[in-house]
C-alpha cells in the first residue's frame, strides 16, 4: 500500500513539473524582461526581470490588468512612455525577436516599441515596430517598412504578438498568437545603428520623421527581447505561457547582450 502511495505521488509531482515548465516562457537567449508587474515598479523604474537593463516611465502611462499580473495603458500622449537603459547596447542589426501582449483598439498609427534616434529626428536605420492599418509593421529607417497584411489586431483583445529579424537574410517574420503569419524582405543590417546623434529604446513612441508612426493607444503586457531568431514553436510556448518569467531579477539570468553573443 505504501508503496502505491508513494508512486502515486511521484506521477503527481512529475505532472505538477512538467504543468510548471509548460507554463514558463524561453529563456534561451532572453537578453531583457518586463512584466510591469507591481513588484517590478519602482517609483518610475521598470525593473528588467533578467537584471539587465531597467527603463525609466516617462509621463503618466497607467499601470493596469495585464495578460499576466499587471501591465501599462498608454493613452496616445506623447508624454507618456517608456525609455529602456543602455540602449547602444541593444544590437538589432545581428538576429533579434521582440515580442510581447498588446490589447489596443485603435487601428493606429502607434508605435509598440523601436530603437531609434529619438524624437525630431530621421536618422538611417532605426528599427519601429508599430500598429497601422489595424496590424503590425516594422520600419527601418531610409530602408523601408514590412507589415503583416490581413491579421488584424485592433479588435481590443489580447493579441500575443512577436517579430523576428534576420538581417544576414534581410528576413522579417511576423508571428501573432502564438503563429507565424506574414514574412517580409528589409534590409535591417543596411546602416549601422552607432552612427545617430543620439540613441534610445522606447516602448509605446519613437517619435522621429515628425512623429509619423504615431504614439501607442492601448495595454502593453510582458515585453521581451532575445539576441535570436524565436522558432515557431519557440513563440508559441511564450503564448501559452501563463506565468511569463519565472525568475526574479535577482541576478539568475543577469548576463548581458555581449556575454550572450560571445557563448
């Protein structure tokens, strides 16, 4: 009898295992995390779950229910933002997935996230991804500009979405809930990223060409960044992940873009 018992609980603990796995997201070349759960906010610090790099919020974005936790509401005014540390260090002309859960219903134009030379400028190469014609689109700048024809997103429900850049291949993939849709040729690796007056990474405005892209209107939930390519299934394990990062930014994962190019 005893020894069912304990069988009995080594396949529970088992399941219970494999259940919490399932559940968290790809870690594999995770460079930067941010739930914007309440416990990651600190005053205007938005605290980088891997430990890499915080941003400061700008403004007055609303912190409110998430997919996961928590998230920020932006309402569309420029003034309210959110601008990542270190932003040089962020190499997106190498192989690059950003990705995260939006809710909006505006068909746009707003700007999800983008490496970028900062409002009033128009520098070659900054990289948008923003919302326009109700879906997504991802702009370099004196490039071009790709967008993901007929998966709308503008429907005020949560969308996972995700964009991977393969710049070796000029390759753009689109991925929304979890599977891929459109796929587009950009030269993302055209102009070097080093050469702007001034470098940023904000989340909800870029700001630069006199604002054309529009500032974000809607949630913005668990924004992620990976020094790779995310497969297909690799994406859909982060839609399916219902606890987001399962690690505190407590110095676990703190390694940085260099140290994880250099692996």
């Amino acid at each position: 009898m005893l020894q069912k018992v304990n069988l009995l609980l080594l396949i529970l603990a088992i399941s219970l295992m494999a259940t919490s796995l399932s559940a968290q997201i790809v870690e594999d070349g995770l460079v930067s995390y941010w739930s914007f759960d309440a416990n990651n906010l600190d005053g205007k610090t938005v605290k980088d779950g891997t430990g890499n790099y915080d941003g400061t919020i700008n403004g007055s974005p609303k912190k409110v229910a998430g997919k996961i936790g928590d998230a920020l509401e932006f309402d569309g005014d420029e003034a309210n933002f959110v601008e990542i540390d270190s932003p040089e260090e962020f190499d997106f002309n190498a192989d690059f997935t950003w990705s995260a859960w939006i809710k909006t219903d505006n068909s746009g134009p707003g700007v999800i996230c983008a490496k970028t030379g900062g409002p009033g400028t128009d520098d070659k190469g900054p990289k948008t991804l923003w919302v326009r014609n109700s879906v997504l689109n991802l702009d370099t700048g004196w490039v071009g500009n790709v967008e993901d024809v007929g998966n709308n997103i503008d429907d005020n429900k949560w969308h996972h979405i995700a964009i991977a850049g393969t710049p070796g291949d000029s390759k753009v993939q689109f991925f929304v809930d979890g599977e891929a849709t459109a796929e587009g040729v950009l030269n993302l690796a055209q102009f070097p990223e080093d050469e702007w007056a001034s470098i940023h990474m904000f989340i909800g405005l870029d700001g630069r060409a006199d604002g054309e892209f529009g500032v974000f209107t809607g949630i913005i939930d668990e924004f992620s960044v990976y020094d790779r390519v995310l497969e297909e299934a690799e994406v859909n394990q982060n839609f399916k992940s219902d606890t987001g990062l399962a690690v505190e930014p407590n110095g676990k994962l703190a390694v940085t873009w260099g140290t994880l190019k250099a692996r």
